[in-house]
C-alpha cells in the first residue's frame, strides 16, 4: 500500500479521533457569518494507517501528543521545518519491527568486511544511476562515469564517488556558470536541499520499519548525525531526485525561492516510479525492499542490496 505525503503549510490544529488524523483551520474556526459548507469544510479527517510521512512546515501548527503518538506507531516520519521551510527536524518511532533486538544484533555484529562491500554496491549503483540522469539530460558522455562505477573497489578506498560527482554535477547544470552542489549555494541547491530532505525521510522510515537502527552507518559515521545509515541508503535514490528537480526547472522560469507549486512537485518524491530487480514500484515501496535486503545482508542471508536500477 502506497502510504499518502501529508505537507501542512498553513496554520493548523492536527488531533486524533477514531484513528483518524483530524485537521482544522483556525482561522475558519474563528470567522464569523461563514456558510454552513465552508465551516463544515474546516474539519477534515484521514486515516492513520494511510499516512507515511507528514511535514510541518508552519510556526502556528499545533499537534497533539495522541496524534503524534498513533503516528509513530504506525511508522509514520514526521518531518519539521524552519522559518525557511526547509525541512530541519525528523521524527521516527524507537521501534518498527517485532523482532526490534534480533535485528539490532545483527546490524551491531556486521563485520567491517561486509559493510565495506556493501558500501561498494551503494557508490557503484548510485555512479550509474547518475549516468541515466547525464545521459537524458545532457549531451554529455558518460562512458567515464560508468567506467569509474566499475572501477569501485570494496570500501571505495580511492573515493571514486567524490571523482564521479565532481564529474556529475559540473555537467548536470551545465547552463548554470560554476554551479557547485553546497546546502548554501545558489539555486537549485535549494531544491536539492529540501528534496533529499524527503527522501531521507522516506529511507530513514524503511530503515526503521525493517528493525534496523538508522543511526549505525555502513560507510558515514559522523557522531553529531542521528541518520548516517539512512545517509548512506538513500545515495542511490539521489539522482532521481536529480532528475525531479531538472524536471521542475525545465517547466518553471523563476525557483529561487520554492513556491507551494514547487513544495507540491517535490511532495510526489515518495510515488516517483522505479525499478528494481526488474519491476515497477513507488519509490517508498522500493525503499522497503532495499532495507529488507540491507537486513538480509547483516542477517547472513545474502550479500546483496536491492538498490533501484534507472534506465
């Protein structure tokens, strides 16, 4: 099941009623000599089982702490903003799996062998999926991207993928005179920016829901981030995120600043088609199937990580 994006932009009270998600405006709820229609329109309701990440991004929201517990216990991400809109904050429930511990021990007893293997899969899918986006979007060749994909050695020990997105970006905005990918530079980085912003929401939410912790990385281990698994998992997610944003900048003239039109095309993040081992599913259910067998990698079970394939 496809769970719903909820982003609230407006000021709003969000409580719960018979698991169900309720939302009211405050301001229709104060305004005097309004049609019985739109009164009755200020309360609107959606189930709980039918969310899977829900964005807050106005200062006047209230939530209440029943509503924010019936989310979590239907791992449910709760993304929050700044004064920006971009997204800042991210809220995941302590446990999304029955078997919570057994999971957590053997994601602990990985052996260092094995993370660095993986972690090549991750660089070497991501460098060829960032080839599909070069590749329909520019004249540029990639044949040097996919060359250095399979160049990856186990633990990526020569750091290809700094080479190979140094590469990437320099040809991707092309027309943008010495773009460079930084959360503080010009425009698109600030689509970029809230883009991953998602995303990462969405992987942090499977990892959870597969019972592993997305604070123990395969490769990033940075101890001031909370989410370096769910950093390190989404890597080959990013170029479809890329290729949203080209997509919003080939339709829309002016994205210095992200409009609702631009917030509602990067909300879709979660339903963007993709392919793995050959078959087609949102991005959210792929996103459930590569953290299913990341914890078949740590299980014994395998030693392979479904990553989405672009074509």
């Amino acid at each position: 099941m496809i769970k719903k994006t909820l982003c609230f932009t407006n000021p709003a009270y969000l409580s719960l009623r018979n698991a169900q998600l309720v939302l009211r405006l405050p301001e229709v709820e104060t305004a005097d000599g309004l049609p019985s229609l739109l009164e009755k329109e200020a309360e609107r309701t959606i189930p709980i089982e039918d969310i899977g990440v829900v964005i807050l991004d106005n200062p006047r929201i209230t939530i209440t702490s029943g509503l924010m517990e019936a989310l979590l216990d239907n791992n449910c991400a709760v993304v929050t903003c700044n004064q920006k809109s971009m997204p800042t904050g991210l809220l995941l429930p302590l446990e999304g799996n029955q078997t919570q511990n057994e999971r957590f021990r053997h994601q602990l007893s990985a052996s260092l062998p094995l993370k660095k293997q993986l972690w090549q899969q991750t660089i070497q899918r991501k460098i060829l999926n960032q080839a599909c986006v070069l590749k329909g979007h520019t004249s540029q060749s990639v044949n040097t991207l996919r060359h250095w994909a399979n160049s990856v050695r186990s633990g990526d020990p020569d750091n290809i993928e700094a080479r190979a997105a140094a590469f990437y970006w320099k040809h991707l905005f092309h027309d943008i005179p010495s773009f460079v990918r930084d959360r503080e530079g010009v425009p698109p980085n600030n689509l970029l920016n809230y883009g991953y912003a998602i995303l990462r929401a969405v992987i942090a939410r499977a990892l959870v829901g597969s019972g592993l912790l997305p604070t123990l990385g395969i490769h990033h281990h940075n101890r001031y981030n909370a989410y370096c698994l769910a950093d390190d998992i989404m890597e080959p997610y990013r170029p479809y995120v890329d290729r949203l944003v080209l997509e919003i900048m080939q339709t829309i003239d002016d994205y210095a600043v992200i409009t609702k039109d631009i917030k509602a095309l990067l909300l879709n993040i979660p339903v963007i088609d993709v392919s793995v081992g050959g078959k087609q599913s949102p991005l959210m259910i792929a996103a459930q199937q590569t953290t299913a067998s990341l914890y078949k990698c740590f299980a014994g079970e395998t030693r392979t990580i479904n990553y989405p394939e672009m074509e």
